[in-house]
C-alpha cells in the first residue's frame, strides 16, 4: 500500500502540470488590428482638405482606446473606430506627414498602422489667350474673336471667367472661342483678362492688351486720263489707276466709263484700253469705286473730252496736253519735247544714289522740289518740257507712239540730208590760201529758229540758231548731270540730247543723240543712264 502511494504521487502532479497548461493556453490574448483606409501613402497637394479614415478589430475582445496623431500631434476628437477625421487645408504644411493609427483592447494589447504622405504644394492651372496677339491692333468693323485655352496638371478646371475692361463674361468652358460684334464694343484701349480656378482653389491667369481701331476708308486714285483733259478718239483711251487700304484688303474693284461697268477690272492696279472704235465724242466720265473687307468705300472721278484729232497735233490721254507733230518724210514726230510728268525731283536726287538704282527719276530744268503742279508753273517747263533719266524715258511715250532708237534717228536724218542744200564753207590751209567747201548743216536744219546761243565761226555759217526748216523745233534746253557731276542743270541754250531706246551697252551708258549749236552733225554717242535729257517720241 505505501508503495502504491509512492508511485501515485509523481502521477497526481503530473496531471496537476497538465491542468495548468491548458489553463494558460486558454487565457491567451490576441493583438487588436487597425488600418488608415484613407489616404493612401504618396503626395498630397496642400491646397486640398486632408480627410482621414480609419478602423479597427479585435478578435478576442474590445477595443477599448483610438489615438490618432498626424504629424506627431495626437488628434483628441479621435477616440473610437471607425472614425473619419479632416485636416484642414490651411494647416498643411508642404514637407512629409506622418499618420499613425495606434488601437488598445480591454486586455492591453495594442494594434497600429502608419502612413507617409509627402505635402506639395498645389501647382496653379495655367491658362492662355491665344488670340487675339498682345499688344496688336484691330479694326472695331471686323468684330472680336477671342480664343484661349489652359490645363491643370494635378486637377481639373472648375470655373473659368473672361473679363473685357474688367466686365466679366461668365459660365465659360475652355477651350474658348468667343466672338463680339463691333457694335459690342467700343475703340481705344482693350485690356482682355482671362481667370482660371482649379478644384483646390489655385487660380491662374492671363492678359493681353489691344488697341481697338476705328477702320480707315480704301484710297483709290484714277492717273491717267487727267481730269477735265482732252483726249483724240484716234489713239483710243488708256486707264490707269491705283489704289489700297491701309488696314484690311479690297473687296470689290468696279471701273465705270461712261456710266457702264467694265467687267474686265475687278483688281488694282488698273490699265485698261479702250479702242477707238468703242469711244463717242463728247464728255466722258470714269468712275472707280472700292470697298475694303469692312464695308468702307472710296471713289475717283473723272471727266475728259473726247475730241477728232486736230490736224498736226497729238493729245496725251494720261494728261491731256496736245502736242504738236509733224511728218518727216516717211516718219511722224512730236514736234516738241516729251512733258509727261507723273512725278518730280530736284537735280541732287537721281539713280546714282544708293537705294534709286534703275529707279526713273523725272526734272524740270531749274525746279528744285517734288511739287509736280509747281514744276509745271514754271516757264522752263511750258517752254522745254522733261528731262528724263534713260529708265524713265524708256517708258514715258504715250499709247501709239515710241521712243525711237538709233537706226529711226539715222532714218531722219538721212531724209533732211537729202532735203537739204549744202552751205558753201570755206578755211584756210597751211598756206594761208582760203579754201571753199560744201557741207550740209543738218543740225541747223532741225534747230528751232530762237533760244539759242549766238556761235559764229568763220567760214562755218548757220551755227548758233538753226532754221528749223523741217518744222522739227530742237530747242536747247539743256541736261540734268548727276551727282558726282556736280548735280545741278547746265547747257541751256547751248544743247539737246535725246534719248533712244537702245539697250545700255557693256559699260553700262545709255545711247543719246547729240543736237549743239556748234556742229552741222547729229551725232550719237553713250552717256551715262542717270543724266536728265530730252525725249522726242514717234508715231507707231
């Protein structure tokens, strides 16, 4: 019996250890979880309210304590789970914040969670004005088009307003193209301004400034005819005109002659023809209207007369004047010198100078200015006409007649030579023996009667003044020298170069024809484009 007891003994405490274990295993607690369900970890713009969501769970008891603390400071109205908390965006700070969730059940145990947010600051939307172009000048006439556009790169657009000279236009989408009619607005200074707010309260902004103009009307200008001219049927009728608009572009171009339009001109410039079979004599008017893209006109006017051509004379359509002509054997010429003149210089102006070259320069002997009615006032110009530079007279004949060239020249004066009767000449030889010659003055023979200076030369008779027997009149009325000539005008009453239509040679000279009061010949010779002389056109 004591045996048996002595061996019951380690078996009673061996159940006894076993009942104390399983004691223990049953009473074992398990950790309380919690998680922050929102935000997420990553970047958050500081311009936005911060909400914080989180929850908890304990699977072997309660919850009993929440601390939440957001950047290391404990949020109080935070104590039980789930909770939603906000930040406020004016107390984010750009930089890193820390959430941390911490959770206690009623056994102590303790549960938690943390995430890292990086604050940014919240970029602003941008925005553009497209159009129209700062500092740019419109035409009220045309209206305004406004168009812009803009983004924001980490949210969206929630309002957008346009403001003209501060009166807001709202309820506006991007991208904008809004139109205001002229009547809408007024000229001067335009400040447009365009407001962009994103979903966190960034704002971005854009201006431009404009001038607002009120439309200047087209000009238009008929050159030829000259108003209240005289035009001969025979030569028909040659319309030139011009014109622009200073601000937009034409629209319509209308030519009326004689109340009818030609449908044939629709653009500037103008130069049209119109035969003589199609005109009537009497008094012409011609009409040109343009109207720019803003609906503004302009007009020219003028009036000629059409008239049967007068025995021995011509009449210039551009201008009216009427010449005199005369036929010369087989050849028809002015009788006086060429007087177009659509513009004017003074002598120390010409196509020597940098910038003018090949330019056609016109003068009037004497006139220093570019005033065309004055220089026309003047006794030098009523009495020789223009002097011309060679690239102006290349293109100064009127319709029906030319600038004749060299070979035409020698046509003329082979026709006086054999037309003419010699001048008995005499000199003396070495000898001192008086030796008698003939010869044939035919410059005399085309030198006008008076205006010339008096050259005697013994045994040459007929220099000086010629006898103009043909009717031809050369006067002397001189030449224009250039610049580096000394820039004025020189030789009246002394010459008269002409001009032909020969081409420059290789040295760059325009062929002239040479008529002085000291020689029988007309000569031909080169001289130098840029001088001013005289031009004598023949009949086509």
């Amino acid at each position: 019996m004591k045996d048996m007891k002595r061996n019951l003994l380690p078996l009673l405490t061996g159940l006894l250890l076993l009942a104390g274990c399983d004691k223990n295993v049953s009473e074992a607690n398990e950790a309380p979880t919690c998680k922050i369900t929102e935000p997420a970890a990553g970047e958050w713009g500081a311009g936005s309210d911060l909400v914080i969501k989180g929850e908890g769970s304990d699977v072997d008891g309660d919850i009993v304590k929440v601390t939440l603390t957001v950047g290391g400071k404990k949020i109080a109205d935070v104590s039980q789970d789930p909770f939603t908390h906000t930040v406020e965006a004016s107390d984010l700070v750009a930089g890193e914040l820390v959430i941390r969730l911490e959770v206690e059940d009623d056994k102590g145990t303790k549960g938690s969670d943390e995430v890292r947010l990086t604050i940014v600051e919240n970029p602003a939307p941008t925005c553009r004005i497209t159009e129209p172009v700062d500092r740019t000048r419109i035409i009220r006439e045309g209206g305004l088009t406004i168009k812009a556009d803009g983004s924001d790169e980490n949210g969206e657009i929630v309002k957008v307003v346009l403001k003209i000279n501060d009166e807001a236009i709202e309820n506006l989408t991007l991208p904008i193209d809004h139109r205001i009619e002229p009547q809408n607005f007024t000229s001067g200074v335009c400040k447009i301004t365009l407001e962009v707010t994103d979903d966190e309260g960034a704002v971005g902004m854009d201006e431009v400034t404009i001038t607002v103009a009120d439309n200047l009307a087209p000009e238009c200008t008929i050159n030829t005819p000259a108003d209240n001219g005289k035009i001969t049927r025979e030569n028909g009728l040659t319309i030139t005109a011009e014109g622009e608009d200073p601000e937009g572009e034409l629209k319509r171009v209308t030519l009326k002659v004689g109340g009818s339009v030609i449908s044939a001109v629709n653009s500037l410039p103008i130069n049209h023809h119109i035969e003589p079979s199609d005109l009537s004599l009497g008094n012409l008017t011609i009409v040109l209207e343009v109207e720019d893209n803003y609906g503004a006109m302009a007009t020219d006017e003028v009036t000629v007369e059409v008239t049967e051509p007068q025995p021995g004379t011509m009449t210039d359509s551009r201008d009216g004047k009427t010449y005199r002509i005369v036929e010369i054997g087989t050849q028809v010429w002015l009788a006086e010198n060429m007087a177009y003149l659509p513009t004017v210089y003074g002598p120390n102006a010409g196509s020597e100078q940098t910038g003018n070259e090949e330019k056609p320069f016109h003068y009037v002997y004497g006139y220093d200015g570019n005033d065309v009615a004055a220089a026309k006032a003047t006794q030098n110009y009523k009495k020789y006409g223009v002097l011309y530079n060679w690239y102006a007279a290349q293109q100064i004949c009127p319709a029906g007649w030319h600038l004749p060239d060299k070979a035409e020249w020698q046509i003329l004066t082979e026709y006086v030579y054999n037309n003419i009767q010699p001048t008995l000449c005499y000199e003396y030889d070495w000898q001192d023996q008086k030796i008698e010659f003939e010869d044939w003055n035919i410059a005399g023979a085309l030198r006008s009667t008076d205006g010339w200076e008096p050259f005697n030369e013994p045994g040459r008779p007929g220099l000086g003044a010629g006898s103009d027997q043909f009717g031809f009149g050369a006067q002397a009325f001189g030449k224009r020298l250039r610049v580096g000539e000394g820039g004025g005008f020189y030789y009246i009453n002394q010459q008269c170069n002409f001009w032909t239509s020969d081409a420059l040679n290789a040295s760059e000279d325009g062929c002239a024809i040479y008529v002085d009061r000291i020689s029988y010949d007309v000569s031909a010779g080169y001289t130098g484009p840029e001088r001013g002389q005289g031009v004598r056109c023949l009949k086509d």
